[in-house]
C-alpha cells in the first residue's frame, strides 16, 4: 500500500498492513518510493502519512481508545 508522507509529498510504501492498521502501533515499516533503486526500509510516525490523495489515516488506525472518545 502507497502512502504519503505530509510535509513533502513523497510516496512510502508500506512493508507490513497489519502495523498500519493496528491502532496499538505509533509507526509503521515502510520503503521511501525514489528513483529506480530500492530504498532501505525505515520506521515512520503513522502521524506523518495521510493517503495519496491527501486524506488522513482512519482515526481507527491511530488511536486504539477511538471508540470511547467519540461517544463522549
């Protein structure tokens, strides 16, 4: 899965979804998408990356007490 990061649009791509939407993880595995060559895997704040088109992350994929904060 392609991610991007916010403050300068570079695309990520995800090495492991279940880290991406355990809500119990603050970062995820990902490889930076530049040029031709493969880049190492790295860790990034979950908190950094929103959707290609801009979108942020599911509330349910960052914070694992969602549920009881919105029925407040």
């Amino acid at each position: 899965m392609l991610l991007k990061i916010k403050k300068d649009d570079v695309l990520v791509e995800i090495t492991e979804i279940i880290e991406l939407i355990n809500p119990s993880r603050a970062e995820v595995t990902a490889q930076i998408q530049a040029g031709e060559e493969e880049q190492p895997p790295e860790p990034f704040k979950k908190s950094d990356l929103v959707f290609p088109s801009g979108e942020n992350l599911p509330q349910c994929w960052l914070d694992s007490n969602y549920k009881s904060k919105k029925s407040k």
